[in-house]
C-alpha cells in the first residue's frame, strides 16, 4: 500500500472517530438542555395550575390533556417534584406518542391535590434528528474536506521524496551519468538525499573497483591459459612422446580449454550483472533462431543428430540483440552437449515462446539446475544454464523445463 493511501487512511479512521464522538458529546448536552427547559415549562404550568387553585377556578375547567388536577389523600411526596417519560395514546393520530410527566402533590388549605402535567416530546425528538442529521452532513463535508486537503498537502510535501525514488529507479550503477537528487525546503528530504548520494558514491567506487579486478583477471588468466593451449597442441603434434606422456598432455590440454570456457562465462555473468547490457531494443527471436541452426549444423551432423525445425511464428521482442544471440546458442549447444549419437533435436515456436526438445538419458534435476557449476548424473552443466537463466530473469522471460518421454525440454515464454 502507498504510504500516502495509508496515511490519509490512518488519518480517516482516527477522524471518523473523533467525530462520532464528537457527535455523541453534541447530540446528549443538546437533548439535556431540551430536557431542562420541557421541566422548566412543566414547572411553570404547575405553578400557574396551583396559582389557579387558589384562586378557587373550578378543577373541571382546569383538567384537559395535558394537565391533570385531583384531590387525594395521600401527602407522603409532599411538595416533591417527579419527573418521568411516559407514553400516552393520542386519539387524533391512533397511536402512542412519547411525554415528558410532572407529578407532584400540593397542599391548598386544608385539601390536597394531586398535580400531573403532560408535555409531548414529539416535536423535541424531531428536533434532537433534525440536528443529527445537519451534524452528519457537516461532519460529511469537513471529513471530505480534510481528505482532499490532506490528499493535496501530502501530494506537495512528498513530491521530493517521490522525485529522489523516480532518480533511484531511473539510475544505473554503471552509468557514468551522476545521480541527480535535487534540493527541497524539507531538511529531512534533504538529509535523506545527502545521505543517499554518500551511499551511491561508495558504491559506485567499489563497483568500479571490483569491475576493473574482474575485467584485468579475465584478461590476465586467459593470456597464459592461450600460451598453455597453444604450447599443448604443439606438444601434442610432435609425435616425440610416449604413449602416456600424450594421456596427460591431452587432459592438461582439455582441462586448459575448459578453464578457458568457464573463465569467458563467469566473465559474461559479472558483465550481465554489472547491467552492461541493460538497453534494449526490438529483436526478431525467429532469425536469431534460424542463423544459429546454421551456425551448429556441423556441430548436429558430427554427433549424427537429426534436426526438426518448425519456425512458422515471428516472435520479436524488446531485449539486447547480444544477449538474445548467447540466449539462443547456449540453449542449442546444451541441446548438442547433452544429447546421444543418433539421437534429435527439435526446434519450433508457438504464439509468444519457442520449444528445444533433444533426445537424452534422464538426469535427476532439481530447482538448482540453473545454479552454476551444478552437476547432475556426474554431468557438469557449467555455466551455460545459469547463463540462459541469468538473461531470463534479466529481460522477464519465463522459462521452464521438463523431461518427457527421454526428452529434455526447454520452453521460452517472452
């Protein structure tokens, strides 16, 4: 979730809170001051109800709904004021309304009078909805008020914050352009840039440091590994060595040519990791296919292995013509490395990937058989797995292998 997603989110549940509390505060202090002045106005009547008894106006002409005046008996509640709600049923509406009662007994001379007066809460409760609904309505427009500000500010505030993540995604560790973090009037954005760039420098150093280690090893150890090949041949072609004098000379010549190939492909990793190869353009996967079929035919006709090719769909996709070549020809030549004499190859593309099937013996494979130098069945895969898997993951093409009826399969998805 964005941090500015979360924050007005955080920020909208703390306010929804605040408000309904806010808003139950407001709702009960405004129905206690209407309970207070219906007791006022109830107070008021007895008084006047009273006055009225003394006067000597006859209890019939006072009696009417909402007032009721009785003589009684019982003087326990002298004088007391008690207040209660009550329901009454209205004969005008068919129904029971809600009231607010004041009972109290009151002693006239020698009588006593029981005094109940009446007051609807009808128009009371209309009044406490009434303000229950303008106070949701105003609550309403100030939270989306509040949002769309803080929305607006946030947006403004963090605007340098997401201009140094734009530079961070955009820059290249191998790019010889520096970073560009610009200046804010926030000193913590300010801080954080000055921070990074510290970082980024002394990374830059040492990739450039450990970039110049890995290019002048590479160059060093292929020079005498070039001399002890060449050295190894003419040895070999001297026909003045014994029988096994030859038997370690060859395997100090192929364990040379091996060297050499592993030195070239570690090499080629650093370089794909070091982002060297990081601008892409359009390729058409189709000829690339085609033009290195015929780069390994005689490779498929020395090992007597019959090729199948299908290359009807024109794949193109976005991605370094010189990647997508070793992509290719490491998937062709592990096709050749491991297959049997006699066996075939099968090369076609379907809508968006392509196929390499060969014939082979069944190896146990595992999720490491694109890990480098893995070997399975005492077969050495070296590098030109962790190769093909290193290019894939670097311009997101899925690849996936299976073995099938004494068939290794290889499918490119792009």
């Amino acid at each position: 979730m964005r941090l500015l997603i979360k924050t007005v989110l955080y920020y909208v549940t703390t306010s929804l809170l605040f408000f309904i509390v806010a808003g139950f505060i407001i709702v009960l202090d405004f129905k206690n001051i209407i309970d207070q002045e219906i007791n006022k106005y109830l107070v008021n009547r007895e008084e006047i109800a009273t006055t009225q008894i003394v006067n000597g106006i006859d209890l019939e002409s006072l009696n009417n709904y909402e007032q009721i005046i009785k003589e009684t008996d019982s003087h326990v509640r002298l004088d007391n004021l008690i207040f209660k709600d009550t329901t009454r049923y209205d004969i005008i509406d068919d129904t029971f309304h809600d009231y607010r009662m004041l009972k109290v007994t009151r002693r006239i001379g020698n009588t006593f009078y029981e005094i109940t007066m009446f007051r609807s809460l009808i128009q009371p409760n209309i009044l406490i909805k009434e303000v229950l609904i303008s106070l949701f309505i105003v609550f309403l427009g100030l939270l989306a008020f509040l949002i769309l500000s803080n929305l607006l500010i946030s947006t403004k505030v963090w605007l340098p914050f997401k201009e140094t993540l734009r530079a961070l995604e955009n820059y290249e560790l191998g790019s010889s352009m520096p970073l560009d973090l610009k200046s804010s009037s926030t000193q913590e954005f300010d801080q954080l840039n000055e921070i990074i760039n510290r970082m980024i420098k002394k990374m830059r150093n040492d990739y450039l440091n450990l970039k110049e280690f890995t290019e002048n090893l590479a160059h060093e150890i292929q020079t005498p590994l070039t001399i002890i090949r060449r050295k190894s041949e003419k040895l070999l072609h001297s026909g003045n060595l014994t029988k096994e004098q030859v038997v370690k000379l060859n395997a100090i010549y192929n364990n040379c040519i091996r060297l050499s190939k592993v030195n070239r492909g570690l090499t080629l990793l650093a370089k794909i990791d070091s982002g060297v190869y990081q601008k892409h353009k359009q390729v058409n996967i189709t000829d690339i296919l085609k033009s290195q079929v015929k780069h390994y035919d005689e490779m498929i006709s020395l090992k007597e292995i019959t090729l199948r090719i299908d290359l009807n769909h024109d794949i193109r996709y976005d991605i370094n013509p010189e990647l997508s070549i070793i992509l290719i020809s490491n998937l062709i030549r592990n096709a050749i490395n491991h297959n049997i004499k006699g066996g075939e190859i099968s090369i076609s593309t379907f809508a968006h990937g392509i196929t390499i099937k060969n014939s082979g013996k069944d190896i146990p494979v595992s999720q490491e058989l694109f890990n480098r130098f893995k070997k399975t069945g005492g077969n050495s895969l070296g590098l030109g797995l962790s190769l093909i898997s290193k290019i894939c993951n670097l311009n997101n093409i899925h690849i996936e292998y299976l073995y099938s009826k004494e068939n290794h399969v290889f499918k490119l998805f792009f």
